[in-house]
C-alpha cells in the first residue's frame, strides 16, 4: 500500500527526534507492514502474541518488536527469545515470570512498567501507590534477566484535552519522582511511553520519550 509508507514518512517529519516511534500494526496483515519497513521504519508493536507470532514469521528477523497489550504469564516464554521491549508489565508476578524466561533464553528482557492513569476502570496498569510499594520491596531488585527501562501509560478516552493532558503530566511526574528516589543513577530507566493516534502531540508535549501510533500510520 502506497498510503501506508507515505503517511509514516509525513508523521516522522512532525516529530521531535528525541522521541522514538512504535508503530502499532495489531490488525494489520504482513504487506502492510513491509510496506512501512521499507521505508526504513523497524521498530513495531502488537498487542497480541497469538496475532504476532503469526505474522512475525512472513517478516524480516531485523524488526524489533515491542509487546503493548496485556500479556497473560503462560505466554511469556512464546516471546522471550525474540522480544524486545515488553511494555505492558502490569503485575510483580508478570515480571517474575518474563525473568525465568530471560534467564531461559540467556537474555536481559527490556520492560516497561504501565501505570493507570485513566479514568476508566477496564484499563489495565499498576496504581501509582502500589507500584511505589513494590519498587521498595526487594523481590523487583532480584531480578537480573529484566531491565525496567520506564514507565507505560494510556490516557482516557475522552475529547476533553486538558484531561488526557492532566493524565500524561501526572504520569511525567511520577516518572520523575521514580527517578529522583528509586532508579537513582540507573541509565536505562529513562522512558516514558505515552501518546497514540488522537492524542501524541499532548503527549509530547508533556514529556513522553515513545510514542505508540497504530491508525494514523495504517489508515489511508
Ligand atoms: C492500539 C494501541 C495503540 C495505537 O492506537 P492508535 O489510536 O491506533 O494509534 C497504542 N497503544 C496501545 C496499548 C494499543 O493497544
């Protein structure tokens, strides 16, 4: 598809070039992805496993794949030799789990950690507080096959802007606090993932390091 190569080209001359692109091709079948791959764009998200282990397959092995949706723990060890950010961790035990399956495959799995921030209920992501909790546990400091790269998180779906954006800034700043008191000195712990489609440019501007872009690159 002609479309499909020129609109990531459009989006990529917007951006800022600090922050890194995931363009979320869940739905989308391999020659729509390839066509965004030859464009020189490698970096992809799924939501899925069952949906991109079918597909990863039919496409180039240089494609780093970032997993975004919820992932249940029995899938893990589908993923963990070839996976290249996990940014979905949303449980202690989820991140138990994606460590064996590192330590299995002999790699270090990057992850990030999805904090809610919205104000719907069906989204999935640790409260500020509990993760807060966790991170001053010691079992999250035990794992040595995991790097926790930073923090994930999806706004409301809402036309209200100062909202998402309320949501995006509470994020930053947790971030920031994260790193001021817990991730000290830790150089990896330095994303934060936040922005789709309808809201990236909000997102942005409120700090985000990794935007998540599915229809705006797919869609004619
Ligand atoms: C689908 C999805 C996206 C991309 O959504 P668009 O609105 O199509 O850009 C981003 N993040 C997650 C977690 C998703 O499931």
């Amino acid at each position: 598809m002609q479309e499909t190569g020129s609109n990531i080209e459009w989006l990529k001359k917007k951006l800022p070039p600090v922050v890194k692109l995931v363009a979320v091709s869940k739905n989308m079948p391999p020659e729509d992805i390839i066509a965004v791959y030859n464009t020189g764009h490698r970096c992809f998200g799924e939501n899925r496993v069952q949906e991109l282990l079918r597909k990863k397959d039919f496409l180039p092995p240089d494609i780093e794949w970032h997993l975004i949706g919820h992932l249940q723990r029995n899938k893990v060890k589908y993923i963990a030799s070839f996976i290249s950010m996990i940014q979905s961790v949303d449980s202690l035990k989820l991140l138990g789990t994606i460590n064996e399956e590192a330590l299995k495959n002999d790699r270090v799995i990057d992850c990030l950690l999805q904090v809610h921030i919205a104000e719907e209920e069906t989204k999935f992501g640790f409260d500020m507080d509990e993760l807060k909790d966790i991170l001053a546990g010691e079992e999250p400091w035990k794992y040595s096959n995991i790097r926790i790269c930073g923090l994930m998180g999806m706004s409301t779906f809402t036309d209200n802007i100062e909202q998402v954006r309320q949501e995006f800034r509470s994020l930053f700043n947790f971030f920031t606090s994260l790193k001021k008191d817990v991730f000290v000195n830790c150089e990896y712990f330095k994303e934060i993932s936040m922005g789709m489609s309808g809201d990236y440019e909000i997102a942005i501007e409120e700090g985000s390091t990794m935007i998540r872009i599915g229809s705006l690159i797919f869609e004619e």
